[in-house]
C-alpha cells in the first residue's frame, strides 16, 4: 500500500492524520494516507467537536495553541472565505463554567472567551460562573473540508486493509 513517490505515509484518516497530512502536503511534501476507512468512517466523525483549551495538561504551550486553533475555526466560519462555503461546519456555542471557589477565570481560558455571569445567573452553591462562547465542529462536514483540503493540497488518500505492522507500508 506503500506509495514509492510519497516522502511521507500517514496512518489513519480521523482529524488528526488528516490534520498532519495538510500540514506536510502544504510544506511541500508528497503525502500518502493510508486508512481502513473514509473520513466519515473514522472515530473522528462520532467525535465530541467542542473547541477548548481544557483536559491538556498544564504545558506553557497550551495557551498559544489554543489561540492558533480557535483562529482557524474562526477563519472556517468567516464570511470572507466565501458566501456559505463552510457553512454548518463551524458554529458558535453558549455555554457556563462555574466555581465553587471565588475564583477568577479557569487558567486554561483564551483572552475573550469568557465573561463572568451577573449575580443572579451563578448556580446555586457556586460562588462565581463564566460564560463561554466556543466553536463547536460538526465533525463529518469537517473531515469532508480536511479531505477536500489534502486533496487541494497535492495529498491522496489510499483505504485499504488494516495493518498491523508498519514495514508492510515500507517502500518496495
């Protein structure tokens, strides 16, 4: 399944091998993803699509990734990218965070994602809440642009058996 004229094969079509696939075939390398299923068929496409720097861990990096993620679906669901192009895959979510402690907001928030709720809004038995305005992905229209974007990008999809070695992908 290996292609000879790929510089780089990339196991699995989910949002994460596409994802790295883009990032290479937009450098300039010839991609290669090789896959069991299409896309749609992945864990990714069943997968929760709620953008949030949060459950990372606490890495001094995690803020600006974070920033660089949400500008990006940003940029999906801008008008300027052409009338409806995107449109359902990327939309925006009110949500609420809240603290039993007095607490300013959670650490892992992006400047401007949050805004603390009035008094009157705060849950009982919580001493502070914030309201959240966040991406949220619909998944199978997203891995349906990821593919789309690979293709546009010189990257090809193979779907094939499932391997359970990863010399069978060597070069012959």
């Amino acid at each position: 399944m290996g292609d000879p004229g790929a510089d780089v094969v990339v196991v699995g079509a989910g949002v994460i091998g596409l994802t790295t696939a883009i990032c290479l075939a937009e450098a300039g390398m010839t991609v290669l993803v090789v896959s069991a299923e299409q896309p749609r068929q992945t864990t990714s496409a069943a997968a929760g699509a709620l953008w949030g720097p949060h459950l990372v861990g606490m890495d001094q990096r995690i803020g600006r990734w974070a920033a660089v993620t949400l500008e990006r679906l940003e940029e999906l669901r801008a008008p300027r990218i052409g009338a409806g192009a995107l449109a359902g895959i990327v939309r925006r979510v009110e949500g609420m965070a809240a603290s039993a402690a007095g607490s300013g907001p959670p650490e892992y928030a992006a400047a401007g994602s949050l805004t603390p709720c009035r008094p009157a809004e705060v849950p009982a038995g919580y001493a502070t809440a914030w309201r959240l305005s966040a991406p949220l992905i619909a998944m199978p229209a997203y891995l349906d642009y990821l593919a789309e974007r690979l293709s546009r990008a010189g990257g090809t999809i193979a779907i094939g058996p499932r391997h359970r070695q990863l010399r069978r992908l060597r070069r012959p």
